[in-house]
C-alpha cells in the first residue's frame, strides 16, 4: 500500500512531537520524512541508536509502516516486533505486525496480534480495517466486505479503510460501488490523490486505459510522490506501448518506473522488468 495514507494510525503511537529545535531528533525527522513520503529515508533513520526506549519504539513504529508502504513485509514485521517488546499494549504496532503477516501470507498467525488489538481497543479503526483486509485475503469476501463496509462509515475520510474497501468491492464484481466510492471519496477530500486513484483503478479494470491514464496522473498532480500510482502507471503505459511502439508510452513508462524506484518502490518483478527496459530505452526511443 501507499501511503502516506497511514501516517493518521502512524500518529496514535507518536506523541505530539517538542516544539521546533534547532536541531530535530530522528523521530522528528522521520515524521517529516514520512509525512512528504520519503520512506526510504524513514528507513535509514530508524538504524540511528537511540538510548531512549520509547522514542526509539515510536520510530521503529514509522519504520514498520515505511516498509509495508514500500512492499517489505517481512522487514516490517521485525520493526513492529521490536516495538511490540517494549510496549506491548501499543494497538497501532499490534495491528501493523497482523498486516505484515498477512501481505506474506501467513493468514492464520496474522489473527492473533488483530485480536489482541480489538481486545485492548474494540473500536480501533485501523485494527477493524485490518481484520476486514484479512477476512478478504482468507477468501471470505463477504464478511470482508461488511467489515470494511462498516468501517469506512465509522471513518469515511480514513484514506487506508476506503482503499481496503473499494479493493474487496471490485473483488465482488460490485464496479459500480467502487467507483461511487471513489468518487465520494474525491468530493470529501478533493486535496488527497485516492480519489482519483481509485477512479483510475476501476477505469483500468473496465477497459478504460485513457482515461485511466489521466486519472493516475491526477492523482500524481496532488502527490507527487504517491508510489502506488507511478508503478500502476508505469504498468500501465508499458502495456499500452504496444511492443514499444508508442514511443511517447514508452517514454512515460520508464519516466514512472523511474520514479516508482527512486522511492524506493520493493517490487522485485517489475524491477526485473524495468531493468529490461533500461537496457533497450536508447534503441526503443530512436536516440
């Protein structure tokens, strides 16, 4: 996932942050890093030693969650573990360590840190999105879908439960839902860039490329640095190159690529791809 969209879950561990030094401690910079989507340098900051244990378990924390956005799962899971030794009853840790199980696939030992979450906060949005997420991923749509149907009502504006929603929507063959989703969701917060996102995503999914193509450049106009839409761009005009002979597509292609990686995007697949392309860029664009 994208997203600066967890920074809101990300902050109920963080306390508030001291009033502006003159020099900022890593946690401070880690959340400005995190909040302008700099995840891989959230990443490096967390090897900085830190002698205090809570400071060092919040940024561990924005660790943890630079790592799902970055598509590292399994290195997030250490980073919420290790804040989970120190703080124990930290709700935001215990719901990031069941998403990180879950994205690897380990469906049955995600369950347990969920419920210890819901047990200490039965109404904790970010850890009743989470077990919708996993309700879906154990194949059970429908009771994913009442899941996040609820929580996207509880929390209409939380960026990461309408994602988790309209995903499990389009799972259902229910388009027209999602793209009511989106759209709401465009009118609510017509400064975030998930509105057009998901309208790009549901655009795609019904042949729609050029339009698409513009909506995830939209979203891109609102966050530059939305990782998850220059890599399903850069698929996308890739795909619509037509073996490369689009020049121009070609050109956006390796452009989001580019962009997706200097994120510090983990796809290893489309890295593979993407390497590909570099080697044949100069023949394939004729100069």
């Amino acid at each position: 996932m994208s997203l600066r969209f967890l920074l809101a879950t990300s902050l109920l561990l963080c306390a508030p942050l001291a009033a502006v030094a003159a020099e900022k401690t890593p946690l401070e910079r880690a959340v400005t890093d995190f909040q302008a989507g700099r995840f891989a340098a959230v990443i490096e900051l967390g090897k900085t030693p830190i002698t205090d244990v809570v400071e060092r378990a919040r940024l561990q924390y924005l660790v943890g969650e630079a790592q799902l956005v970055l598509e590292r799962p399994a290195e997030a899971e250490t980073s919420f573990r290790d804040v989970i030794r120190t703080r124990p009853k930290a709700v935001p840790a215990l719901v990031g360590l069941g998403r990180a199980l879950r994205l690897q696939g380990q469906l049955e030992a995600a369950e347990k840190p969920l419920k210890e979450a819901l047990a200490l906060d039965a109404e904790d949005v970010g850890a009743r999105i989470a077990l919708g997420e996993l309700r879906t991923s154990q194949g059970e749509l429908e009771a994913g879908e009442k899941l996040l149907a609820a929580a996207h009502a509880s929390a209409p504006a939380d960026p990461v439960g309408a994602r988790s929603y309209f995903e499990v929507l389009l799972r259902r063959e229910k388009s027209m839902q999602a793209v009511e989703l989106a759209e709401a969701y465009m009118q609510l917060r017509p400064e975030h860039p998930l509105g057009s996102f998901l309208l790009a995503v549901a655009m795609e999914r019904d042949g729609a490329d050029e339009a698409a193509q513009e909506q995830y450049l939209a979203a891109l106009e609102l966050d530059p640095g939305f990782i998850d839409a220059h890599k399903n761009l850069a698929i996308l005009c890739h795909t619509l190159s037509k073996n490369y002979s689009d020049k121009a597509r070609v050109e956006l292609a390796f452009q989001h690529y580019k962009a997706y990686f200097e994120l510090g995007g983990g796809d290893q697949n489309l890295r593979a791809t993407y390497e590909q392309l570099l080697t044949f860029r100069e023949q394939l664009l004729g100069s």
